[in-house]
C-alpha cells in the first residue's frame, strides 16, 4: 500500500503512491418525511395568481390576460427594497421574477394529479433596472416530457430592451408516485 493510511485507497499505474481519501464533508443525504409532496395545482392562472406566494410578497403579479396555456407574464414595479448596495434591481429579483414565469408557464401544462418544481435555473443579467422601472417578464414552455419541462423566459424593461433572459428545468411528478429519495430511504430501513 506504500504509505497510504487504511482508510485510503492507492491508485494503481503509478510511480509513487497517490491515495484516494475519503472526502470528510461529503455527508450522505437522509431522506425525510418532510420531502416535497405533490399538491393539486390550481386549475388556472387566474386562480394561481390570487393565491399568491414569494413573488408577490416581493412585489410582482401574474399578468392573467397575457398568461395561457404554456406561457405566462409577470410584472411589477422596482421599489426601493428591490435594489442592491450599487443602486440596480438585486439579481435575485430578476431571478424571481422569471423563474414565476417561466414555472407558471409550466404548471399550466399540467393535469390536477401532476405538480412539477424547479431542477435547474440559469439567468443572464445583461442590463441593469433602477427604482421606479417597470419589469416584465414573459415566460413559455419549449418542451414538456413525462418527468421533465423546459422553458425559456426573458425579463424586458418599460421601454421593451432585454434586461434578462433565462432558462429552466423542472421536474414533474404526480401525486401517485413517491419521490425517489424517500423510496431508497424506505428500502435502506428495510434492509
């Protein structure tokens, strides 16, 4: 083994021992009971955006007549609260704002049994808003799979310039079927 502690494991083809460690701040996830549980989506926009949630405590709405079936429009005005240290709309605004969009776009696609969360979430911030812009965002499904949605949004300011754009994943599940995480959970305890 050439020096490698025993709970190291050497690689072989080498001159002088390299070992593999076991990496200490890896820590194996344990499933909860607390895992995301698919509930009834509301059956449209309209509903949905009376309901609320994050963006609009942030200050933003669902616009329902520019909304349908696989896209959605979002929109609202920067106050004051939404700014960072420089003086522009903080990055994670932009970021709510188009991933409500573009995750409402998705759960209009949806059936009552089926709920659906964001995997992925890239944005591009390429100009910056100021207190008192008005910020629209659009978002809309390029595909929706089985498990899988993709969609695409971009976030325009009053004038119609391109502030942002964004893409997206998310995974879709129905109430019939359990998360993979609490299934290898319950196999391990059975074992």
């Amino acid at each position: 083994m050439g020096g490698c502690p025993p709970t190291a494991r050497p690689v072989r083809g080498r001159d002088k021992p390299l070992c593999h460690r076991p990496l200490p701040w890896v820590v194996t996830r344990k499933a909860s009971a607390a895992e995301p549980r698919p509930t009834r989506p509301l059956p449209d926009l309209y509903h949905a955006a009376r309901r609320g949630g994050f963006h609009q405590t942030v200050g933003f709405r669902v616009v329902v007549a520019q909304s349908g079936r696989g896209f959605c429009t979002v929109a609202g005005r920067v106050k004051r609260q939404h700014l960072n240290i420089n003086g522009i709309v903080h990055g994670g605004v932009y970021a709510t704002i188009l991933d409500t969009a573009m995750g409402a776009a998705v759960l209009s696609l949806l059936t009552e049994e089926e709920t659906a969360a964001t995997t992925s979430l890239y944005v591009e911030f390429l100009s910056a808003a100021r207190a008192g812009d008005t910020l629209t965002a659009r978002g809309h499904v390029l595909r929706r799979g089985r498990h899988i949605a993709f969609a695409e949004g971009d976030l325009f300011g009053a004038d119609g310039h391109t502030l942002s754009q964004a893409r997206g994943t998310w995974y879709i599940w129905s109430a019939a079927e359990t998360p993979r995480s609490v299934r290898a959970a319950t196999r391990r305890r059975t074992r």
